[in-house]
C-alpha cells in the first residue's frame, strides 16, 4: 500500500539473474523507543520477490508492512525494500522475559536468505546519582579525586564534568582526567581549583546533574627566609641583635593554617670598645754618628690602637745633634775604601762556606729531599718487602731491604704530629694499614662509656631531655675526647662517627645518639614532601667541633637529579625544623655537606643536633623503596589464621622495630622480604591473595582485594602499615598454607608472594636480619673505634694534604676511591685528606678491606717516581 517506482533500464539484464539468492543491502539495525514515540524498521534486497518481517519468532503481519519496488542501477536487478514499525506497548509485551528483537526474510526464486537481527530497547535514565562527589578541603598539590557514579540507563549515560558552570575538557587541561569510572582527578590541585563541580550524566533520554561539590584548595604558610642579623644595640659592651621573618612563602590562602614558631629572634651580641693608641717610653740615645747626629725612637704599642681606636700623634723618630756643631766631617781616604772593600770579600766566603756545611750536616741527618721526605709513607708502608731503588745522583742511598723483625716502637707523649715535618715522623717497616696489635703499639685511651642509668641520670638533668625518647633500646652513648671515636645503634644502620681531633685537646663530651620513633617527634611535611630516613637525634646540642662529626643513617629513596628535590632538615632550638642543605647544589654554608650513596647517606656536621632527610617529587617518575614484610601466629589454637603484610619504608631500623613488635605478637617471618618501587603516580597500593586450595582454606575478606592508600605510604610518617588477611581453615587438622599474594600499584607494576609454610612449626628468625656490620659494642673510643690506625693516617694525611708533583696528592686519592664528585667540599676544609679518611671510615667499619686503601695510596705514589726513594738514615 505505499507508492510504487519503477525503473526503466535501458540494457536489462537477461532472466537467468533472476535466479540469484537475495543480496541484502540494507538490513534493520539496534533502536531506542523514546518514551511513547513507534520506531521504524527497514531492510532492502536484491534480487527479491517477496521480504517479510519476523519478530520474536513470529511473523509480522503482511499489512503492517510497507513495500516499495525498484531496480537497481547498477545491475538491472529488481530491488524490494520494506517497512514496519515497532510501537512500545510491542515490546512491553514480552518486558523481563527476553529482549525484543526483529529479523528480515527475503525470498527469490533460488532461496531464501535471513537479515541480522534487530534489537528494539526502550531507553530511559533513572534520576538518582549511585554516588555522587563531596565537598573537600585539600591543601595546595595535593592530588584530588571526585567520584561520580551516573544513574542507571539505557544506554548508558555519558559523563560529563563542569566546573563553575564551565565545561572541563581534559584535552585542553594536562593537569586534570577522567577516569573509566566517570571520577574526575586533579593530580595537583592549585589555587584556580577553588569551584563548585558538577558530574552530568546524559543519553538519549534525559540529562541529569549531581548536586555540586565545592573543592576548596587551601595554602599552608610558610616562613621566608631570615633577614640579616641587626646591628649590635650597643657600640661598647654587651647588647643584642635581632632578626626577623615573614609569614609570607607563601601566605595563608582559604584558610591555610598560619606558620609556627617565632617571626623575631633575638641574640646577645658584645661589641669591643674601641682603644686609642699610646705612645711607648723613648729608646736610649743612639751612638753618635758620622754627621754628628744621634736618634732615639718609640713605638704605638702601649696599647695599640685596636677597634677602631684612634692611632698615635706625633712624630715616633727624634734626632739632634750631638757634639754641639764642633764635629768635623772629614771625607774618607783611598785607604779606607780599600779596607771596607777586603771587609767584606772576607764576609762573604765566611757566609758561603757555613751555607755548604750546613748543606751537608742536614744532608748527612735527613738524607732525604722535601719530596721524598713527604711521600716516604707510600713506600715504608706499602712496599715493606720491595727492594727500594737509589737515586742515581745520591750514591748514599741504600737499596737494601727493611729488617722486618727489629722494627718496634712505643708511643709516649702527644698524639699530633710534630710541626718540623713529616720525615721526622718514624713508621715501623710493616704494612702501612695494618692494625695496631696489642703490644708495644697500642695508644691507650681513657675515659671509658658511662654506665646507661648514669648517663640517663645526668642527662635528665638537661633542658632538652625532654625531647629524646625514654629508654636506652634506640640510644648509644659514650665518653670522648680528641682521640675521638664511634656510636651505633645496633641493626639501625645509624652510626656517627667523630674523627680524631674533632673534640678540642683538654675537653671531654659525654655524647649521645637516638633514634626516634615518628610518632614522638612532629616533622611537618609541605605539599608533596615526603620523609626518606629515620629522624636521628646526636648531642647535646651547641658542642664544638673543630672538625666535621660524619652521620650514617639510611634512607628509602631512589635518588635522581632530574626526579627528586632532596634536602637535609635541622631542628632548631626553637623546635622549628629548617632547611640546612639542598643536595645536589653548591653549599650555602661549610657547617653541613651530605654524600647521598644508593642505601644510606653519610652527613657532614660540625653541629651536633636532630636530623631527617625529606624529599620532594619534581616528576611522576620519582619513587621510593618500600620493603614488603610478610608475618603469620607460628601457631594457630582456632580455625581462623591471619597473614599480616607490612609495607615499610626501605631502611633497617624500621624493620628492626617490625620485628620487636611481631616477636611480641607471637608470629613468624614468612619467607624474605621484598623491595617494591612505589611511584608518585598518586595511586594507591593494592593486595590480594589468590590460589589457595579450596578444599582446605577460604578467604573471609568480602572485595577482591584490599588497598592502602596513596598518602599514606608517601607521606613516610606512618612506619607500620599493614594490611591483614583473614583466613578459615575447614578442618583443625589443616596445617599447610600454600597461597600466593599479589601486591601491585594502581597503573604500576607488582610483584608476587608466593607462600608455602606449615602453621604448627615454630619458625625463628633468620639470621640474615641482624647484619654483620652492625654487630658489636654500640660505643667505641679511641683507636678501636678506626681501621686506620692513628700513627699511619697522621702519616698519610701530611704525605697527601700538600700539592704534589704530577698530581700525587689527596685530590687523586679521592679519584681512586670514586669521590671526585666531592673536591670542592674536601677542598673546604684544612685537611682535605682527613675528610676523605673519615669518610672512608664512616662507609667501611668494621669490615673495611683496608688492601684496596692500601693500593689506592699506592697508587698515589706512583705518579712521581721520587717518591720511591729511601734514605740510608731511614733504611
């Protein structure tokens, strides 16, 4: 009943084409029914002589159909196309028995042939959100994530976001994306974040809009830096001075917490009085002289002007004339002339010939030149058994070998090394690093560590005991002097070390180390800052130092240059913590330097005091090592049994207390622990357990898996978290757990677990959790405390600290060990030689290999074939 066409076609085709299976070239697609609007259906054949509709199974009826007849112009073939329509009430018919759908037949003379099928939905879109966002306050970088869950519909709602009204386009916006979950994500939230937002969820039906969440971005104050310190109140005497900072980098922003602390400090200061200058008495009258003159002379000296006091008046020469103007001035004769001139040929010889013989008397005493005398330690300590060459110029030298068997010394008086240099300063013919035994070369030491309760006792009496932890399980203490020595705390990988000389001679520090627990000691972390070592307290604070003590501690982060922002932090007397040393830059002050290493990192201080290093993502390629720490009850009296996964910060002293706490609750170490590298990608740490044997065990946790969030892992200040997996056991008798845990980062990578463990078999501790490095006193003092012994490092650092020809001096020992990056800081310092020794030191007790030290001092030595010569004073 539709209109009809048709085509005339010049060429028709001949009738066999007729006999062609029906070709279809339009067939019925998926539609929506939109509230009570009918939706059409068409399909089109060629070659065709009938096509009929076909709905669930059933025929459609041949009026609902609307046919129009053509030909198609390519071809010539005949071409039938069809029509129906689907009303709503169609298909609420069969609603919640299956889904409505429509097919085409076509009929020729060679066949039939069947359309694809055609499924008619009805579309709607429910008007309540499943979730909808919230209102925050995050601070300023901070990553922010808003949730939206759209209504149910068909189709499935799109999602859209908008901030204050506005569109938010991702594309245009690299700071902000849509997840597949429809939640909107700011990785670093800034100041034109501050909006209502808006999820909007939209499909052919209907578009619905969530109530709107104001995100608040807030700004935490910071201090600026100090200005410079005021002039002194007073000209003369004792005053003060002050200085002062700013809340203002930045300032408080939408109700940002205000800086703490104090904006002014104060500090007492004493201006010497200037001192004018006096005359001093007038020497005695001079002999008188050839012009009839004599002259008497003072000084400015009683006192000297000092402090900008005035400088004397007056003349400080007086002359007159002595003979009352009756001497005569005779002019001297050709006589006298020829005496002076005989004078002082005869001086001249006098000079020279004591010049030669003193020449000879050093030669015959010293027998070495200045260079050799100075380098003479690479080749006494060295080459103990090496056949020393001669100079060819100096036929005094001997080429004999040393007597190892008569050379012992006992060492009586100062530890310095004499000023009247190094040559004088005699070594044993033994290996140069070899330890100093227990006989004749031992450097006794006095002052031995004080008894814990003692020293606890006296430093309670202190003003900032308050601040340390009670108990001595984290803290090393000791009794030290110039000798010098070291603290440990035992499994903690934190040490400090105080070089020789250190402590001024005559003063003696009672000293000590601890480590804090994080919950005892607030550290404020700004932005996305992050805490990357233990916070180590030594003291007391505001001892002097004349040299650098070295802090060891180690740290979690995976330092590199163009990843990380990493800084050492000092707390102040004031409580307030403040950046001391930027790594990576040059220094702004020689009190603080630090070498980063990849476990541990070895400070540089010449105040003692409370330490942390913090760090701060410049990219999200940034991590940090965690340590993932698997424990379980050694034995289980009920069906449930629990694993415990602790993600810990990569250091030993966090695993050490791990393991204090698991010990207590009774539980066993499951396998060795593993390093995950967790990204500042801002996506939180996943774990779940799979493959355990249903017949045996069930898992009681209801997701699939559980999560830590992001935050709290990076922030580092929460030192235990864990999470726990409950298990059930169907039968008591049940004692092997064999399962896998995954543990992986949203968008990262994991790792697994596998675990296979017997519940009834009470399981020790490995030993591998104690290290060897760490074994032995907490408290050493003196030469024991040194692998280097005293005698052989003074020797070294005269040898090396002077600049040497063809390079052979400190500078290429630092090369040889790997320190060049270091020269500017080495160079620093009086004795650049001792700093690299310390550090050496530091890095290497107690299991230094003091054989490759010893070849790289040779090596040293080698440069400069001079410094292979050996007197026959020596010898």
């Amino acid at each position: 009943t539709g209109a009809q066409q048709s085509v005339t076609v010049a060429n028709p085709v001949s009738g066999a084409s007729l006999d062609l299976l029906p070709h279809f070239q339009l067939e019925p697609e998926d539609v929506y029914i939109v509230k009570n609007k009918a939706v059409s259906l068409a399909c089109r054949a060629t070659p065709a002589t009938q096509i009929y509709f076909k709905c669930n199974g059933e025929w459609v009826h041949q009026g609902d159909h609307v046919t129009e007849h053509g030909t198609d112009r390519g071809t010539g073939l005949p071409v039938m196309e069809v029509r129906i329509e689907v009303t709503r009430q169609q298909v609420e018919k069969i609603f919640g028995l299956e889904e409505y759908w429509c097919q085409c037949v076509a009929w020729s003379s060679s066949g039939t042939t069947k359309s694809q099928k055609a499924f008619v939905r009805i579309a709607y879109l429910r008007k309540n959100f499943e979730q909808e966002p919230t209102a925050r306050e995050v601070s300023i970088e901070q990553g922010i994530v808003l949730p939206c869950r759209p209504p149910e519909g068909i189709p499935p709602a799109e999602v859209e976001w908008l901030r204050n009204e506005e569109l938010v386009d991702p594309a245009l916006d690299a700071n902000v994306y849509v997840t597949p979950e429809h939640s909107l994500v700011l990785r670093q939230a800034r100041l034109a974040d501050t909006a209502n937002y808006t999820c909007v969820a939209k499909n052919i039906v209907a578009r619905r809009r969530s109530a709107s969440a104001a995100i608040t971005v807030y700004v935490n104050g910071g201090w600026s830096t100090w200005t410079q310190w005021s002039g002194c109140s007073t000209s003369c005497g004792r005053g003060w001075q002050k200085r002062s900072r700013t809340c203002t980098n930045p300032a408080p922003l939408n109700g940002g917490a205000f800086c703490e602390g104090q904006n002014v400090q104060k500090t007492a200061c004493t201006t010497l009085c200037p001192v004018d200058g006096a005359w001093s008495e007038w020497s005695k009258w001079s002999v008188c002289g050839a012009e009839c003159t004599h002259w008497r002379s003072r000084e400015c000296s009683e006192p000297a002007p000092r402090n900008g006091g005035r400088n004397c008046h007056g003349p400080e020469l007086d002359t007159r004339n002595c003979t009352s103007e009756l001497c005569s001035h005779a002019a001297p004769g050709a006589e006298d002339v020829a005496l002076y001139v005989g004078l002082v040929a005869v001086a001249v010889c006098l000079v020279l010939l004591l010049l030669v013989g003193v020449l000879v008397y050093c030669r015959k005493k010293g027998g070495l030149d200045a260079d050799v005398a100075d380098s003479s330690i690479l080749t006494a300590g060295f080459q103990p058994v090496s056949i020393k060459p001669s100079k060819a110029d100096n036929p005094s030298l001997l080429t004999i070998q040393p007597d190892l068997s008569t050379a012992t010394m006992t060492y009586q008086g100062s530890l310095c090394p004499r000023q009247d240099g190094p040559a004088k300063l005699q070594l044993p013919n033994g290996h140069l690093l070899s330890p100093l035994g227990a006989g004749r070369h031992t450097l006794h030491h006095s002052s031995p560590a004080a008894e814990g309760a003692d020293f606890v006792a006296r430093l309670s009496t202190q003003s900032y005991f308050r601040s340390l932890p009670r108990g001595t399980t984290n803290m090393a203490y000791g009794t030290f002097n110039f000798l010098g020595g070291r603290l440990m705390i035992p499994n903690t990988g934190i040490s400090l070390l105080i070089p020789p000389d250190a402590i001024p001679r005559g003063k003696i520090y009672e000293v000590y180390l601890t480590l804090h627990k994080q919950e005892e000691v607030r550290l404020p972390l700004a932005g996305c800052q992050t805490l990357l070592s233990p916070i180590v307290s030594c003291g007391p604070p505001g001892v002097l130092l004349t040299r650098p003590a070295i802090l060891a501690m180690g740290h979690c982060v995976e330092a590199s240059a163009e990843n990380w922002s990493i800084r050492l932090k000092k707390q102040s007397c004031e409580g307030t913590w403040e950046d001391v040393l930027q790594l990576g830059t040059e220094p702004c002050t020689e009190l603080y330097y630090c070498q980063l290493e990849a476990q541990a990192c070895y400070i540089f201080t010449e105040q003692l005091g409370r330490f942390a290093l913090v760090g701060e993502s410049l990219s999200m390629a940034a991590s940090k090592r965690l340590k993932l720490v698997l424990f379980a009850p050694a034995a289980c009296p009920s069906l449930e049994y629990n694993i415990r996964v602790y993600c810990l910060s990569d250091s030993q002293d966090v695993l050490k207390e791990v393991i204090q706490l698991e010990k207590q609750l009774g539980g066993q170490l499951i396998g060795a622990p593993r390093v995950l590298h967790f990204k500042d990608s801002y996506h939180n740490l996943r774990l779940s357990i799979h493959d355990m044997p249903s017949s045996l065990w069930k898992s009681k946790l209801l997701a699939s898996y559980q999560e830590i969030p992001f935050y709290h892992i990076w922030s580092g200040l929460q030192p235990f978290l864990h999470c726990t997996f409950t298990l059930e056991r169907l039968s008591p008798s049940t004692c092997e757990l064999a399962c896998k845990i995954w543990v992986w980062q949203v968008e990262g990578d994991g790792q697994s677990f596998t675990v296979n463990f017997n519940i009834s078999k009470d399981t020790r501790f490995p030993d591998w959790l104690v290290p060897d490095s760490e074994v032995g006193a907490p408290a050493l003092v003196g030469p024991s405390a040194f692998k280097i012994p005293f005698l052989i490092r003074q020797k070294i650092i005269s040898s090396l600290d002077p600049p040497g020809t063809r390079g052979a001096d400190w500078r290429t020992l630092a090369q040889k060990l790997n320190l060049d990056s270091h020269l500017s800081f080495f160079a620093s310092k009086p004795s650049p030689t001792a700093m690299i020794l310390n550090l050496w030191e530091a890095r290497h007790f107690p299991n230094g290999n003091l054989s490759q030290l010893a070849a790289a001092v040779a090596e040293v030595g080698k440069q400069d074939s001079a410094l292979f010569a050996v007197s026959e004073a020596e010898c």
